[in-house]
C-alpha cells in the first residue's frame, strides 16, 4: 500500500484509495455532496495546507528564491504538533492502505504537495 501525490479534480486511478484533500478551502461552486463524485476529495484535512498568508506567498513567487522562501516556511509549519501529528498518521496509514492526497495546482513542482511528498518520504511512507 502506498500513499499517492494527486491533482485535486484530476481522474482517480485504480487502486488509488481515500483521497484527501491538503487544502485550505474547498473547491469553490462545487456543493459538498459532489467532492468526491467529482473527483476533488473524500476528506477534507486542511490543516496540512499552508496558511493562508503562505498561500498567498506561494502565488506571488516569481523566481526561485521567492519559491524556496515559500518551502522553508511551509515546511517550519508542518513541524508544529498538530501538522506532525497527521503527517505520522499518514506514514501510518500509508503501510495499510493505499491513500491519495493533494491539491489543485496544475504544476505540482511549484505546489505545496510537491514538499508535502518530500516530508512524507523523509518521515518514512510508501509511495506510490
């Protein structure tokens, strides 16, 4: 089992499991009961998302240095408690089950999934 890095909307593949959604808010104009069927979530986890001032950071980085700003920060909030705590639940989960997590950026190397892969990796998951 493993856990999967997804485009929150994007088709699911087979064998893909729970997908979760690490994101600050839900999809907008879509009503809860179609999250799922449409392919966004099953659970919302958001506190596994930047901050909303992060967000913004992200959004507004234009070169590298900007992005590599963004990353230390977002990475000194997923070592707060709560953040860790599902962090290791996910590790967890990812030896049992197979589980899908993610976001809606279209380029995962400038999304915060793409450092939530790589704190996943170094705190011991299976991916996919």
């Amino acid at each position: 089992m493993a856990i999967r890095v997804v485009r929150l909307g994007s088709p699911r593949v087979r064998g893909e499991g729970l997908r979760i959604g690490t994101v600050r808010r839900p999809p907008r104009g879509v009503a809860r009961a179609e999250f799922a069927v449409r392919d966004f979530y099953d659970v919302w986890l958001p506190d596994l998302a930047p901050s909303e001032e992060l967000v913004r950071l992200a959004l507004r980085a234009r070169s590298e240095r900007d992005w590599q700003a963004f990353v230390k920060r977002y990475r000194s909030e997923m070592k707060r408690p709560q953040a860790k705590r599902l962090v290791d639940l996910l590790v967890a989960l990812s030896r049992v089950t197979a589980i899908a997590v993610g976001c809606y950026c279209a380029d995962e190397s400038r999304c915060h999934r793409s450092v939530l892969k790589e704190i996943l990796t170094e705190h011991g998951a299976h991916l996919a």
